[in-house]
C-alpha cells in the first residue's frame, strides 16, 4: 500500500475526506481485501501503536556520549521517568490525532437514558454507558446507531465502535460504507446496509441484516466468517462457532428487534422454525440456512415487506387481514419441496396462509386451511430492477381457527417436485398472518 492510501484512510476515518474521495474508497474497499485489511488495522489504532514503537527504537539509537562527559545535574531514573512521560504524550497526541474533530450527537433519548443525555447535546469519541433506556445517537459519518440499554461500549472513531455488551440497531445512510463494529467475538464490516448487532455477557454476538451486506471477520486473523445479505442472521460464539438465528421480532422499520420469544403478550406468533438444519457448514451449500423469519406484529398493510430477504411487498389486501401480525417468509424456499414451517402460537387465532395461485395448491393447505375467497397482491420487485415492480402476482388466502395456544405446523410450497423442472415455472413463496380471535 502506497503512503497516499495511508494517507487517505486517515483522511476518511477523521472525516475529512471528500464526497469522490469516500465513494471511491468504499467501492475499493469491497475489492481490495489488502485495503481493507489496512484499513481495519488503521481502525484498531495501530496508527498510535506503531508511532509509540518507532519512538521507543529511535531512543534506543541516538549515539550515547561518553560517561566522563555527561553533566545531567538529574538522577537517572528522574530522567527515565521524563522520558517515560515524552514517549507517553506522543503516543496520546497521535491517538488525539486519530480521532481528532469526531463528535457524536444526541438525536433521541427515552427512558433512564434521557436522565443522562440531553437531545441536541454532542460529545467526544470514547466509552458509552447506561443501565436502562434508549439512545439513537449520530456520528460525524452520517452513522445513526439506536442503542438498547444495558449497553457498554467504545466509540473509537466515526467509522468504528467496540461493543462490551448491549443491542445496536446501525443505519450507515450514504456516507457510512466501511463501518465496523466490533464484540468480543467478531468484527463486523458494514458494505452498505442497515444490520442490528447484540453483544451479550453470555460471550455471543448475534448479527441480522435488515437491508445491504455485512462481512464478519475473525478478529485475530482477519479471515472472513461470513458474508451475510439481506434477511440472513447468525450467532458468533466461542472458538468461531457459528449457528443459525431461525426467527426475530421486529418492529416494520426494523428500529427495534429481538432475537428471543418473550415479546408482548398481545402478540400472536412467538417464534418461526422450520425443518431445515442450522448446520453452518450446510449453510455454505444452501445459502436460505442462513435466512430468519421475521415476525411483524400488526404488520400487514399495503406495501409491507412479504418476504425478509427480498423487496417484495403485499398490495390490495383485503380488510379482514389489515392489521394481522405477519410473518416475513423468505423468497428462497419458494424453491423448496421438503421442507415444514412450525409456528409458536401464543393465543387463540386465525392463522391466514396467502398462497400463488400459479400452480395447484399443495394437499396439506386444502386439508387444514380453507379457501376464503379472498385474494392478496405480490408486487414482485427484484433487487436488479431498481424497485420498479416486474409482475403483480394474485395470491389466494387460506384460513384456519386456531383454537388453543400451541404449534402449528405448515407444510411445503409444493407437493412433489414436477417430473419436468427445467419448465416449470415455480411459486413464489407463501406468506403467513394472524390474528386475535375476536
């Protein structure tokens, strides 16, 4: 790497770079891993490390004069001391010069935490703490981060922060590519998205993507653990374990989440399983092994999100399903002929299954669901066609009472695979809601 890279790195991590300067560093970022090694090593402050070393080895070769001609009325070890003291302050200043002119600024504050921040406040990188509440808080690269107490972490620059323990929900807007957060367990790279991270004391870091791309790294070895896209979860652990995060609840702006069942109790679906491994090691051959289930309560309106890995969206749905809590499935499995859906249903319900009509509804939806007429609309939206709908798909909806708290189980979007795949033109994925018995 050239002194200008060194240069420029600095440059972007203090803030100071330009608009063409950012956005070309970000797209370098994702093809350049030396650069992007560079770069993490720049964030970890290796800047002050290395200008405290080559302090320490330059002492270390100035030519000594001879003793009869040393006239220092002071004791060695004051002057030892002293220098001590001058290797210690260039190690502070070129740390001060790493972060210099990074703030952060108080956007909202609920809870405990509106005792201890002010809105409007600003204040300096450094540790972050509070026991209860919620802080949403900007820094001066355009990076929002909602913060759940109990938290504890590191603010070290505008583009990192180093997380003890505590739920971050991070948006990094236009500016914000390269940022990184990083836990005891991993080090996330954001490549433009919006993700949440919890750190726990239970040595985890759980990870979900709501929008965009984030790469894990290993922390001690910088090697990539993962790359995840969007509706994909994992949870590091120890020694680089790596497992599945099946379901979350999620508010529809995804500002707050939980990766546990206990959530409202005016919730009706608890938590999404299905019958395919969390194996990581599969996940590496079938990428919807990495794919969560997302459960919106009171979700369902036109324009909500259908599925949590793609942009599709319902439209023209029916009153009777206006307001029911929706479970974002995930487009992939509209591939699949195997596999089985559980649901945790907390209270007495309907349970409204929304199928394409395209090809013949499975047998296990005509045994136990029946046909209300009604019809929903899928605004197919691939990612590639810069949010413009490609088809409108009329789906069918199906309903069951569910009478008692318990599990329900779903089968697959198929009922065998056809003997001619290579023309058949397969479902998109079912969808799932629910409702409160009235």
């Amino acid at each position: 790497m050239s002194a200008a890279d060194h240069e420029l790195i600095e440059r972007f991590l203090a803030g100071e770079a330009t608009e063409a300067e950012s956005i070309d560093f970000r797209d370098r970022l994702k093809q350049d891993e030396t650069l992007l090694l560079l770069y993490l090593r720049h964030i970890n402050l290796s800047v002050a490390l290395e200008a405290q070393a080559e302090a320490a080895e330059a002492a270390q070769a100035l030519p000594r004069l001879p003793a009869a001609k040393t006239t220092s009325p002071w004791p060695r070890a004051v002057r030892l001391l002293a220098a001590a003291a001058v290797l210690l302050l260039s190690t502070a200043t070129a740390v001060w010069w790493f972060q210099r002119g990074v703030s952060i600024e108080v956007l909202r504050a609920s809870g405990a935490a509106a005792e201890q921040f002010t809105v409007g406040e600003r204040f300096r990188v450094g540790p972050l703490s509070f026991d209860q509440g919620r802080l949403e808080i900007r820094l001066d690269s355009g990076v929002t981060l909602k913060i759940d107490a109990p938290a504890r972490l590191q603010i070290e620059s505008a583009m990192k922060v180093a997380v003890v323990s505590g739920k971050i929900t991070v948006d990094v807007g236009e500016h914000g590519k390269g940022f990184v957060i990083e836990t005891p367990q991993t080090r996330i790279v954001d490549l433009g998205t919006v993700f949440g991270v919890e750190a726990s004391d239970a040595a985890r870091t759980d990870v979900v993507v709501f929008q965009g791309q984030v790469e894990l790294f290993e922390k001690r070895t910088s090697e990539r653990v993962a790359l995840l896209n969007q509706g994909e979860g994992l949870r590091i652990e120890k020694h680089r374990r790596a497992s599945r995060i099946v379901s979350i609840t999620s508010s529809e702006s995804s500002s707050s989440w939980s990766v546990q069942e206990r959530v409202d109790p005016r919730a009706v679906i608890t938590a999404v399983r299905d019958s395919m491994s969390a194996s990581d090691e599969e996940a590496k051959n079938w990428p919807s092994l990495r794919n969560f289930y997302r459960i919106v309560p009171a979700g369902l309106h036109d324009g909500a999100l259908a599925f949590a890995d793609e942009n599709d969206s319902w439209t023209e749905v029916p009153e009777s399903l206006r307001g029911a809590d929706l479970v974002q499935t995930f487009a992939a499995d509209g591939f699949n002929w195997w596999m089985q859906v559980t649901l945790t249903i907390q209270q007495p319900c309907e349970l409204f299954v929304m199928v394409d009509r395209r090809n013949d509804v499975p047998p296990w939806l005509k045994a136990e669901f029946a046909d209300t007429g009604e019809t929903v609309v899928l605004n197919w939206l691939p990612r590639k066609q810069s949010g413009h709908a490609v088809r409108h798909l009329e789906y069918g909806v199906w309903k069951r009472t569910v009478d008692r708290p318990g599990e329900v189980r779903l089968g697959a979007p198929y009922a065998d695979p056809p003997p001619d795949r290579k023309s058949f033109q397969p479902n998109r994925m079912y969808g799932i809601a629910a409702r409160p018995l009235r």
